[in-house]
C-alpha cells in the first residue's frame, strides 16, 4: 500500500499490516478450493502420510482400507484434486460433524474414484466417478446419494467394485 503525506507513520503500519492478509485471503481462497481455476501442484499419492493422518476404514467385504482423513473445509475442498493414482487399498475417508445434503465433483481429478457415502456406519450410497472431462468445474457432473451423509470414502474403483453394497456397514478406525 502506497504511504500518502496524509498517512500517519502508525496509520500506515496499520494500513500496510492489513493489506497483506486482505491480499492473501483471495490467493489462498483461489489455491484450496475445488473449483478454484488456479494452478494445482501434484500432491503425493494417496497412502499413509504423518503429515495428512491416516485411519483404517473398513466397509463391505472389502476388508481395511487405508485412508488420508479429510475432516475441515480446506481439505474437504481439495480431496484428492491432481493425485495422479491412488493405489488399491487406500484413499481418502472425508467426516462430517453432522450429515450433509452435498454433492462431489471430479473438478481437476484424473483418475476415476468410487465414493462410499455413509451415515451412522451405514452405506447410503456408492457412486463411480470418472474424471471430469471438461475445464470449468460447473460444467462438472456431480456425485452423490439423495439423502444426508456424514462420511465418504473415496477409493480406487478396484478396492470397492462389487464389494460393497447400499446397507452395509462402514467404519473408520482411528
């Protein structure tokens, strides 16, 4: 911010100690969300990451899959955006503090995924996502079970297909 003789030297401490963060605010805002339209860097594959946290989740007969937890807004925003593979037996387990009415999108995702939509450890829907072929995310299809969940996981379609079925249980440990 540009200092005017008008400007007190403390009022234009002040002035430049906001703009800052009223400047970083759309930046950051552009960078984490789904729709964003900003440059995405390629995120490690899904797996076991310290710094992401990881749970077990356990859903059909699909036995345990290891799963990154996505459980605030920011990373319920990007997911798994630009994971070039997520390898089988692993994904993301995204928790709601209560059930939602909300619909996904493959926005940036290259890779098909299936979601597992849940609700008090009970399947309410399963959805096969393949990646988003256009460059606008709302021209997107969306995703998602006619009811409110309070867990998803998503995964490779390999760990799921034909494993899991609307009223089987889903469970995350962890």
């Amino acid at each position: 911010m540009r200092q005017t003789a008008a400007m007190t030297r403390p009022a234009a401490l002040l002035a430049r100690s906001l703009a800052l963060p009223l400047l970083a605010l759309p930046l950051a805002l552009l960078l984490a969300g789904c729709g964003s339209g900003g440059e995405v860097s390629e995120p490690p594959v899904a797996g076991p990451s310290a710094a992401a946290g990881t749970v077990e989740v356990e859903v059909g007969s699909v036995g345990r899959v290891r799963a990154e937890v996505a459980d605030d807004d920011a990373e319920r925003a990007s997911g798994l955006m630009g994971r070039s593979a997520v390898p089988a037996g692993t994904g993301m387990v995204f928790r709601y503090p209560a059930p939602v009415e909300a619909r996904f999108y493959m926005y940036r995702v290259p890779i098909p995924l299936t979601a597992v939509f849940a609700r008090d450890g009970k399947v309410v829907g399963i959805s096969l996502m393949p990646p988003c072929p256009f460059a606008e995310p709302q021209d997107c299809p969306t995703y998602g079970p006619e009811q409110p969940f309070d867990t998803v996981l998503e995964t490779a379609p390999a760990t799921v297909s034909g494993k899991v079925r609307v009223g089987d249980t889903l469970r995350v440990f962890g």
